[in-house]
C-alpha cells in the first residue's frame, strides 16, 4: 500500500485499485440506464433501432427538412436530459454518502483532500462523467487519459476537484 | 444507516425514473400528429436501382426507394391513407411492377393523383391503388411495351467497321446494336414483348375491373388524356390535389388529417452535379455543332 501525503488533509494510504473503480461505473451506468428506460425507448424510436417508425426518426426522415431538424433536436435534448440525471444519481448519493451504489457494491467511497466534502466537489468530479453517459465525451476522455499517467491514479476532474476514490471501512 | 442508505437510492433512481417518464411522455404528446395522409411523389422514369437514368441527371424514381417507403408507411400507425403524386412517363418493367404489387398489399388506402403524365409503368402503378385522380388534360394510358432502340450495322458498314460475332447459343446477342435483326430474333423479342404486355393488361384488368376483351381494345400502347381515359374507366375521378386528398380522408375514414408530403433531401454536391451536367451538355454541343461546321478549320475525317 503506497502512502501519500497530500497538502490539505489525512494520507491517502488505501487507494480504491483501477478495476474497482471501473466496475463500480459500469454497475451505475447500468442502474442509470434503467432509471432512464422511458427516455431510451423514446430516443430508440427516433433514431429508428426499433421497427416502428415515429415521424421523427432520423433514420427515416426523409419527410422533410424541418423533421429532419426536429428529429435530431429530440435526440439532442433526451441525450442531455439523460446526462443531466446522470449527474443527478452520482451527486446526490456521492453527497450525502461518499458512494454511489455501485461504489456501495465495490466498496470503495469519495474522499476529500479538504477538511470536508462540499457540493461543488461533488459535482466538479462527476460532470465529465455524466457527459459521457449518452456518447463519448472528449472531456471524460481526457479525463481518463490523464488518470492513466497519473500516479495517484486520480481523473483530472478529481484533481481540480480534490477528491479520491478510496476503499470503503 | 446502512438502510437508510438503500432507501436514499431508491429514491434518486424513483425520482429520476418518474422525471424520464415524463420528459418522455412531453417529447412523445409533441411529436404526436395525430392522423396523416402521406404524399409520396413518383416523378420521372422509374427505375430499379441507381441514381437518375437519364444522361443529363433528369428526375428519376428508384423503386427501391419507394418500396422502403412504402415499408416505413406501413409500420406506421399515425398514417392513415397514402395519396401518390405520379408525374412519370413510365419506365422499366420489374421497377413499375414491383411498386405496383407493394401498393395493392398495402394496408392502407391509397389514392392515385396523376398530374402531367401516368402513362405505362406509371399507370401500371396507378392502376393499382384504390382509386384513381387524373386533370382532365393529363397524359395516362399508354398501356404497352417498348424494346426499341438504335441499331448501328450500316453505319459502321459506311466506316468499314465490322461486328465479329462470337456467340454461343444463337440468341446470346439478339437485339445487339451492331447487327440487324434476324428474322428469329426478332421473333423471338417480339414474344417476349408480347409476354410482359400479357401482363401489363391482365394486372390492370384484374385492377381496373375492366373486361380482358374491352382492355384487349384499349391497351394497345395508345394514350390517352384525362377525360378520355374518365370514360374508358381508366381512371376514376377527374380532378386536382384538392379532391385526392378528399377521397383519401373518405377512404380512410377521418376528417381531421395532417398531410405530409414526402421530399427527397438533396446534397449540395448533388444539386451541383445536376446543374454541372447540364452545363457540360450544352457546352460539348456547342463544341460539336462548331466542329461539324468546321469552325475552326479542323477536319473530323
């Protein structure tokens, strides 16, 4: 176990490893996705994965160019509504219990580097992560690139937001 | 509090499953347009596959297109009747006829609108929709079959070019360009022709309700105009958009309708390589008229 010593607060001496961390992200997209089924079955139809074909499908639009608009504005807004209750799950649960069920599952936890853990860390940690829920974030990703050459394994959004991710008492 | 927990969980993912919901049910109430009547468009030469057919990237219809359309249409609850726009003179037999056998499966009512032409393949296609709308001056009928085309042998003769012909199996090259037509060959086309046309009038027969003797006299690749072929009861109503739409709602059995007309989405590159074309056209045209002339004193032979 490495020991570090940070500048604002108690040593970090127990790490959450990278498989934990990446499990406990792939049990909460999952659980997100399933609480935001109803938006889903909706954008399904109007990109046109399914067989019934609304108007606005973008697959099928070939109606005219306002549906065409219109179908991609829908898309655009469900996918945004859907990042947005991503931030939602991790901000109130990372909140008001250090973890998310996932997090819960793997039993890793949030910490601060500050004396307390405050709201904007919160939400400053997790917005990459909420953008990328619906497609690939450029953010996120250089979230994790940066997490990659880091030594304290933390995501770049964490470093400005001073946070780790720990194992869980 | 390890309960207490769980049950916080619980309701994040409560509240935002019910905030989906309704974001959902928003997005599906404004999309909703209740009834439509589509109007699906068949201009142009009709054909099977491929972009235009003409040289000059003149309108064209793909039947595969349609016939995806046509599947789209189906699938789809919120459209109650299909009106088609046919402005088309025709065009190849299995494109026409396979368009003309999707429509009479659809389960929906449609309605033919013929505008300037709906003549052969594209009255095929009219004829089998449930009801047929034509201006009293548009061009329809034409209910025949054409293998013409331009055979070159004297004038490759007067250029001492010579055809080798290397067939095996004596038809493999009938109706070739290069050579006249033998009289088995042309025979033998000619049966064909007969064939498909068999065909062309038993469908519109059987379509029509029209009599295979009385359809024998009128299907002989005449046109006819839109009054003319009212009285032969090639069509069944004389008339504009306005009363397609009205037989299209009595059809269907609704009053309040939105209508949809169904437009191709064109690329810029597309838009320019049609007005490029027809550009270039003109501009070797005039190039060859100043040729042939001998404009500019240099000899062709």
């Amino acid at each position: 176990m490495k020991r570090i010593k940070t500048d604002f607060g108690p040593l970090i001496n127990d790490r959450a490893s990278l498989w934990k961390r990446v499990a406990a992200f792939i049990i909460d997209l999952f659980i997100i996705y399933l609480a935001v089924s109803p938006l889903t079955v909706v954008l399904a139809k109007e990109i046109g994965i399914d067989n019934s074909i609304g108007f606005s499908t973008i697959k099928n639009a070939f109606y005219d160019q306002e549906k065409f608009a219109n179908a991609s504005r829908i898309v655009i807004i469900i996918m945004a509504t859907i990042s947005l209750m991503s931030l939602f799950y991790w901000t109130m649960l990372e909140y008001y219990f250090k973890q998310s069920i996932g997090k819960m599952l793997m039993r890793i936890s949030v910490v601060s580097l500050t004396k307390e853990l405050k709201l904007w860390q919160i939400l400053v940690r997790n917005i990459t992560k909420a953008s990328s829920v619906t497609s690939l974030s450029i953010l996120f990703l250089i979230d994790i690139i940066y997490m990659l050459f880091n030594a304290n394994r933390q995501r770049l959004s964490e470093v400005i937001s001073k946070t780790e991710v720990t194992n869980a008492n | 509090m390890q309960i207490n927990k769980f049950l916080m969980a619980f309701l994040v993912i409560a509240a935002i499953w019910i905030a989906s919901f309704g974001v959902s049910k928003i997005i599906e109430n404004e999309n909703n347009l209740g009834n439509t009547i589509m109007i699906l468009p068949i201009k142009g030469v009709i054909v099977s596959d491929g972009g235009s057919t003409g040289l000059f990237g003149e309108e064209s219809t793909v039947s595969s297109d349609v016939l995806e359309k046509l599947d789209s249409i189906e699938g789809d609850d919120s459209v109650k009747a299909v009106i088609l726009e046919i402005n088309s003179p025709g065009g190849t037999v299995v494109a026409s006829k396979e368009i003309a056998e999707k429509i009479k499966k659809l389960n929906k009512p449609v309605v033919a609108w013929i505008r300037e032409y709906g003549a052969s393949g594209a009255y095929w296609i009219a004829s089998s929709s449930d009801y047929i709308v034509a201006d009293e001056l548009s061009v329809t009928g034409s209910i025949g079959v054409i293998g013409s085309y331009l055979e070159f042998s004297r004038l490759f003769d007067k250029y001492g070019v010579d055809y080798e012909r290397l067939v095996a199996g004596d038809y493999k090259d009938a109706g070739t360009q290069y050579k006249k037509l033998t009289k088995n060959e042309r025979d033998m086309l000619q049966k064909k022709l007969n064939l498909i046309h068999k065909k062309f009038k038993e469908d519109v027969s059987r379509n029509r309700n029209i009599s295979s003797e009385k359809i024998d006299d009128i299907a002989n690749g005449i046109f006819y105009l839109g009054y003319e072929a009212y009285e032969l009861g090639l069509v069944d109503k004389l008339g504009n958009k306005e009363d397609a739409i009205s037989k299209a709602k009595e059809l269907a059995n609704i009053k309040e309708v939105k209508i949809i007309e169904v437009k191709e989405k064109r690329s810029f590159i597309e838009l320019l390589s049609r007005i490029t074309s027809k550009e270039f056209y003109y501009a070797g045209r005039g190039l060859g008229d100043a040729l042939a002339k001998n404009d500019f004193g240099i000899s062709l032979t």
